[in-house]
C-alpha cells in the first residue's frame, strides 16, 4: 500500500470523546497516514496504526470548511449516538 502524508496546511481535530480500546485518547501519531487527505466520511470507525479499531466517525473535509463543520460538531456526535 502507498504511504500517503497530508500537506502541510492540513489540521487535525481529534475530540477528545475517542478513545483507544484501551481507554486512552487518541491522539495523531495513532492515526493511519492513509487517513489523514483527501474529502470524504467514514462512518463506524477506522482502522488505528497499530491495526486496532476505533469506533467514530472520521471525516477529511477542506479547511475552508473547518469554521462550519465545528459550529456543528456537538449535533453531528448527537446525530451518531442517536
């Protein structure tokens, strides 16, 4: 598989709600590379470095969405749990 590296001008929010199996959060040297660009959702969880999975919804959106997606961050969460 092709290693990918986001560009520098990506940001990453990881909320703090996601947790390692083991019950520690995740934090970015945990997440796949493969993960980190292009736009999209993945639903249900993802697939961490070390090959565990992390159950919640990953999305990779551009940064000229970043004020919009984390206005409604808190409904996107209650939408997932309900």
């Amino acid at each position: 598989m092709a290693m990918f590296q986001p560009v520098d001008t990506v940001k990453i929010h990881i909320d703090q709600d996601v947790k390692k199996p083991d019950g520690t959060q995740v934090t970015i040297d945990d997440i796949r590379p493969d993960y980190l660009f292009g736009n999209g959702v993945t639903c249900c969880g993802f697939t961490l470095k070390d090959g565990t999975d992390v159950a919640a919804v990953f999305f990779v959106v551009d940064q000229a969405y970043d004020t919009q997606v984390r206005a409604i961050l808190e409904d996107i969460k209650t939408a997932v749990v309900s």
